[in-house]
DNA sequence: CGTGTTCGTTATGCATCATCACGATTTCGA
DNA sequence: TCGAAATCGTGATGATGCATAACGAACACG
C-alpha cells in the first residue's frame, strides 16, 4: 500500500502524532473507560489543544474505530505470538498457550476488550464490513487452523455432543470450506462451543465477577476452564 | 420498608413517573445504545423538559443504577421462572431451561444485558456493594442448588477435569459453604466453567458474532453448547 | 378556603464536540 | 537562496447535554 521508500520527514512526524494519540487515548482508556475519551483531554496530555486533533481525526468517532481496528490486531497478534511460540504438533498446547494469551491480553486491557467484543459503543455507526467481522473470522480462523492440525495429526476425537442439526452442518460446508472433508461438522460445532468458553471465562474473568476468588484460584480456575474446554471439544490433552 | 397500606395518590403518580421514566431508558437504550440515554430525550418523549427528571433521580448515574438493579433482578426472575416450570427433580431439563433463558433475555435486551454483565459504564463509580455482586451471587446461586439438587439425586457425576488447585477447594469451602458435603469441589470447579461457556455463549450470540449462521443453526449451536456445558460438568443430561 | 408540599417550567452556568479563520512553521521548487 | 504552498496548531465561535437555581402552578390537607 505505502511504499516505505519515501517515509517523508514530515510524514513519520505525521505517523508518530498519530501514534501518540492512540497511545494517550488507550491510556485515558484504561482509567476513564471508554466513553469518557475526551479530544480535550487527549490534547492536554499531548501538551496541544483539542481542534489540532481534528487535523489527524475526522471526529471521535473515527479514533474509536481506529482503535477498534488496533485492538483487534494487537489481540490477534499476541494471540498468534504465543500460540507459535509453541511446538506445532503439540496442538493441546498451542491451544492453551493461545487461551492464556486470550485471557492475559483482556485482563491486560479490559477497556479495549469492551471496545471490541463488548457491546457495541454509543451511536457509531457499525463500519459494515470493518474491522468487527475481518477480526473475528481471524480469531476463528486460528482457531479453525489448530482443529485441522488436530485432525491431521489424528489426534481429534469425537466431541461431547455429536448431534449436529442440518442447517449448522450446512453452515460450516458453506461458510467454512476448508474444514470440510478432514473436521466433522460435530467437531465444528465443538470447536465453537470451546471458543465460547474461552471467550465466558475471559469476559466474566476480566470484569471481575471471579474477583472474589484469590488470584491463585482465579488464575487455576481458568486453566481447568481451558482443559474442560479442549476436552469437550475432544481436543487431545494430555 | 413502604408501609403499602398508604399508596397515596401522589406517592403512586410518582411511582409511576418512575416507572414511565426507566421504560422510556430502556426503549432509547434499546435502540441508541447504552451512553445515549440523554435526559433531554427521556424528557421530550414524555412530553416534559430535561430538569424535571431531576425531581426523580439526582443525576445520570443514579438513573444507570437504578437500571443496572432493575435489569439483574428482571433477568434473574425471567431464569427463575423459566426453572420454575419445569419438573424439580429434572435438574437437567431446568439446566437447559435456564440457560435458554438466559441468553434469550440477553438477546431481547442486549443493550440491558451489556449494561449489567458488560464493561462498567462510563466513568460512574462502581456502587461497592451495589446490586453487582448482589444478582451475580444470586445468578450463582441459581446454578449451585441445580448441582445440590443433582448431587442429592445422586445424579452428579465426575466433570470433565477433576485436578482441583489447593486454594480453589479453599475458596469453595469458605465462599459457598452451602456445597461442602453435597457437592465436590471439581464439581463446583467444572459449574463455574459451564456458566462461563453459557455466559460467553450468550455474549457471543447477543452481541452478533453468530449472526453468519442462520437463526435456525444458531438456535441449535446454543443448544448444544449447553448439553456441552451441562455433560463436562458431569450434569445429568438425557 | 388558606397553607405548605410537590411538581414542572424557564433561565443560567459549565463542559464537551466540532468548525472556522488566522498565524506560524516547514517543505520544496524556481 | 528565496518565495509559494502545504501543513500544523491556536483562539474564537456555535451547538448540545448535564446540572442547578429561582419561579410559578397544581394538589393535598387541616
């Protein structure tokens, strides 16, 4: 897209602001929540005033979108960097090395995980085909990558639940197609189930409702949740 | 507390402006979001100004709490109900029952359902001891005397994943005492981690990650998450 | 029928979002 | 090197929403 061959200096300047208003933002984020992003604050940390602003944002809502579309890649980026971090044979593994990261990255930023996968911010309107949908295949597609690598190895064993309706086989034929032929539609279905899960677990952990477990039961509560979930999936652990 | 013998005229025309007031929240919150729930326009709907809401609620956020306390309690009686017709000694079809329930009321009101169980609203104290941890205690509630009552019946068999971490039984034994005997700390273990794959379920479904399936699919994915969810705990199911 | 409470209105102050017009700085071509 | 043009930031301005204050109308009650 860019061609990094002509990084003008003014540009990286350009870059570097922009940056810094994310960075300020997410940090205004993180202890005001996210609707209380105000341009006026931004700029005072910056040392500016609230209109220069306008001069790299359109308005508010097109730096929460920016930032939605950041998050998804920052927690699609760790999630990947530590599910490689880990032998690609060993999927029960990578599996739970991806959840831990899942969790840590939404107990990390909790407003941001709001931003992405909560409920949808005050009046914006939703970008059609933003950043939402794009990040959420991500998150199933790596998901998906690790069932199928499953199935190769044969290690994928039939699931808790095997009754699979028409229409959800259909679906994942249709909307999944590279999953045909080696993930039974029994084990898709699964493999949507352990993702709710992780993602029940993550969201109650990260708004605190586990807060009156210590730490240490908190923290060995969700790695019981992750086994349960790769279990039920037939996931092969251990 | 109110004495009901004296609903004077005016204490029951207040009520019901109160009353008028959440609804017409709710009705705007259903269909601008959370954060857009402006006086001004709860005011013009019922035919007032702005400043006269304040006769009822001394500001925004005493209004959020109220609605925040009114969502827990609808969505707890709505589960509560949907348990109640349902055989007792069938713990499995009241477990279905009330999951059921459960995200169809988040479904039917996801913007109540992100108020109360979301990411904390704007920049409003958290109420300490406010109705949070109140209805979450309650929804918990809810779950364990299902699993007292399967355990009773000798129903209740081993979950998915037995290993119980040291502080997690402590933290079973002295939050919930109510279980000690009847019901295993791997149990409880394994009921936290089906009302994760519920919750996350639900959010997953409310918020719209689901909606590439059909309505058709997608009813019967939920349905088999939870018998996923009830079979890993080691709930009684068919 | 008068008195006091309750309720709703208009008027006002304050903060934020967003735009505009202007000045200062930087970039770059002639 | 110098001057035109783009870029960037500021102060001024208008619109909207939150919240309070002061005033007036309607109601309950003795």
């Amino acid at each position: 897209m860019t061609l990094t061959s002509t990084p003008t200096r003014r540009e990286r300047q350009r870059a570097a602001t922009v940056e810094e208003i994310k960075e300020v933002a997410r940090g205004l984020m993180r202890h005001q929540g996210i609707t209380d992003v105000r341009f006026t604050d931004i700029a005072k940390e910056m040392g500016m005033t609230a209109p220069a602003l306008y001069r790299y944002y359109a308005d508010r809502d097109a730096l929460l979108t920016d930032l939605i579309a950041d998050g998804y890649r920052d927690l699609g980026r760790v999630v990947a960097e530590a599910r490689e971090q880990v032998d690609a044979d060993n999927v029960a593994a990578r599996w739970i090395a991806a959840g831990r990261a899942y969790r840590d990255w939404a107990r990390r930023e909790p407003a941001q995980f709001a931003l992405i996968l909560g409920m949808p911010v005050p009046g914006y309107v939703a970008p059609e085909e933003g950043p939402t949908t794009d990040a959420a295949k991500d998150a199933m597609s790596q998901l998906s990558a690790l069932f199928i690598r499953a199935a190769e190895l044969g290690d994928l064993k039939a699931p808790l639940v095997t009754d699979v309706s028409d229409a959800m086989a259909a679906c994942a034929a249709e909307k999944h197609p590279e999953l045909s032929g080696l993930v039974p539609p029994a084990s898709f279905q699964a493999m949507i189930t352990a993702w709710a899960t992780l993602h029940g677990a993550t969201c109650l952990d990260a708004y605190g409702q586990f807060d009156w477990l210590g730490d240490e039961a908190r923290d060995q509560l969700f790695e019981a949740t992750l086994r349960t979930a790769a279990l039920a999936a037939g996931f092969p652990i251990e």
